[in-house]
C-alpha cells in the first residue's frame, strides 16, 4: 500500500534529486534511500555499482597510493 504525504526539502535537493534521477523514478528513490537510512543492518551491498565503490575507495585516506593507481587505472580516470 502507498500513501501521499508532503515533506518539506531544501530547494536544492529537490533540484539535485530532479537533475540525477529519472521523473518517474523519484518516488523509488526517495523510498530506498528512507528505508536505507531507517534500517542500515538491511542495506544491500551489491546493489551498488563496481565504479561507485570503487570512486569510494578512491576518495578514502586510508587508501594506500599504490591502490589508488589501480583504482585510477581501472576507472580510466
């Protein structure tokens, strides 16, 4: 079942959210990132693109230099 509520939002993250995200995906997305944020132990881990988590590592500063040429590497960055 769903239902319509109105949440107030800051303006640009209703534009970033209208710029990144497909019209009649921004109802999944805005729930997947409620329920993700409500209940991280259930977050899915593989759903997340190679690039993503790869870029994420990138931006680590535990990240040794050695692996952030491989990771550059392979992004072709």
């Amino acid at each position: 079942m769903h239902i319509n509520r109105t949440f107030s939002l800051k303006l640009s993250t209703v534009e970033d959210l209208n710029e990144k995200v497909r019209p009649k995906l921004r109802s999944k997305f805005v729930q997947r990132a409620i329920e993700d944020r409500l209940n991280p132990q259930e977050f899915d881990t593989t759903v997340i693109p190679t690039r993503r988590l790869l870029a994420i590592l990138h931006a680590r500063e535990d990240v040794s230099n050695f692996m952030k040429k491989c990771i550059t590497s392979e992004l072709n960055i």
